[in-house]
C-alpha cells in the first residue's frame, strides 16, 4: 500500500497534547491507525528525552525520538543514539552568569537530567507542565566544566521576549536561541533544530523528504514546518509558525492531529 506520508513528525506541547498534557482518545486512535499501516511516526519535542517516554510508550511507538529541540535523536525501541550535540560548555557558563545577576530561573540539561540552583515557582511550573524531576545544587557554576544538552530561561512571557530580544543577536554566532512556549527561552547547539534532525531521522529510514508530513505549533517548530515535505500547523499556533505551514489543522484541543491524519490517510474518525 502506497501511504501519502512514510515519515510523520509530531510535536507534543500545543500540538498532539490538549490543554490537560494529555493524548485524546482521537489523535492516540488516528496515530496508531497510521502505524498500523506502516507509517513511522516519531514524537519531535523540545522536552528532555526523559519526558517524552511516557507518550511514546501510551502510543506504542519504537521509533527514535527527537528531543530537545533536535539535540538529541535516540532510538526508542533500539536504544541507538542518532545524534547528541551539545551547548558549548562556556556559552552557558556565561548564561548561568546572566541568570544570577538578573535573578532568573536558568534549567541546565546534562545526560537527560534537569539541574537548577534552588526551587522557584518557575523551576515548578516547568516541572509541573513537563513531569521532569528537578536536581537543585545551589550554583550551577559547578557545571563550569560540563557541556550541557542546552539550557532554558523560564519567565513570565514579557520578561522572555525581552530577552530574547537582548539575547538572541549576542549568541546568535554560539547557538540556536528560540522561544519555544512563551515561558521559554530556549538556548541550543549551534545548528541544532528540529528540521535538521527530522532530516537525519528520514535519512535513517532512507525516506524521501516529500514522504515527510511535521505537526507543531511554536517558533521551534518553524524549521520543520518548513523542511517536511509537509508542514501542519494549528490553529492555535504563533503567527510566524502559521506563516510557513502548507496547511493549518484545528487546534490542538479539537483533535487537530487526528483530523489531518484521517484525511490524508482515508480512515473513519473514532467516536466518542
């Protein structure tokens, strides 16, 4: 059976997750229909790979995985690790710099596990959103020596925009600076992003690029809105991540994932 995409590419927050973080009946049922069919279908997230096993195992998937923004590519059912780059030990030194002087929450990701200086009501909501277990170890400067995955301001939304602002042209030639939730300030390898790594995982499975289809929602999204062969955005994502999709499904909450899915792939809806 010839299938309109081999590869499908799904970001977890605001995208395949409702307002609860959780998988509707509908889009789990639209998912695993289309592995039934043959379909590799690979969750694409900006979380650490820790936090995405609990919606890779609800969904059945063995696939690799993409987290943290492109970062990091493992295997879920092999185990093999596709790809691991990591934020250049000294750039984030300087960032940890910055978050103590402006008295920000500053995450620190090495070997898939979340370091902060102290719990902060920041550090919880992002631990509540995401399931990730919080390490506090009072400064972060004994990471001094340690290149981590990336690391993460967490803010309110107008304090993350003006440092993106501020930030973004001053590492710009160090690293991959995004905003992916309006919380999140996001500071990545240089080159690292989420197209690049739906890339290397089509490669893998020797899948042509137009046999492609990516789900997402955010700014960190837009790179592999824009390299799969097609690129689904919904209804409830930013403005730029609109801008470069061939497509717009429903919102997250209105099952947006799924309804594409069965479109595109001809099988009936569930009913709930």
């Amino acid at each position: 059976m010839s299938l309109p995409y081999e590869l499908i590419s799904l970001d977890l927050d605001l995208t395949l997750l409702d307002a609860h973080h959780r998988i509707s009946p509908r889009n789990k049922a639209a998912v695993r229909q289309c592995v039934a069919l043959g379909a590799q279908v690979i969750i694409t997230s900006g979380r650490m790979y820790r936090c995405t096993w609990d919606y890779v195992s609800e969904l059945g998937l063995t696939a690799p995985v993409i987290a943290y923004n492109g970062a990091f590519i493992k295997h879920a059912g092999t185990g093999e690790v596709l790809r691991h780059a990591h934020l250049d030990a000294a750039t984030a030194q300087e960032l940890v710099g910055i978050s103590q002087a402006l008295g920000l929450n500053l995450n620190y990701y090495l070997d898939d596990n979340l370091y902060i200086a102290a719990p902060n009501p920041w550090s919880d909501l992002y631990a509540r959103r995401t399931g990730a277990p919080l390490n506090p170890v009072g400064d972060l400067r004994c990471f001094a020596d340690r290149a981590p995955t990336k690391v993460l301001f967490v803010a309110a939304p107008e304090r993350i925009a003006a440092l993106h602002d501020e930030l973004a042209p001053r590492f710009r030639d160090r690293a991959y600076v995004t905003i992916s939730n309006v919380e999140y300030l996001e500071f990545m390898p240089q080159g690292v992003d989420k197209g690049k790594s739906l890339a290397v995982v089509a490669d893998y499975f020797g899948i042509a690029r137009e046999k492609t289809i990516a789900f997402g929602d955010a700014n960190n999204d837009i790179p592999v809105l824009a390299w799969a062969g097609l690129g689904v955005a919904m209804a409830n994502g930013k403005p730029d991540a609109l801008a470069v999709a061939g497509r717009i499904a429903p919102t997250n909450d209105d099952d947006g994932v799924a309804q594409v899915l069965e479109e595109l792939y001809g099988f009936a809806p569930l009913h709930i």
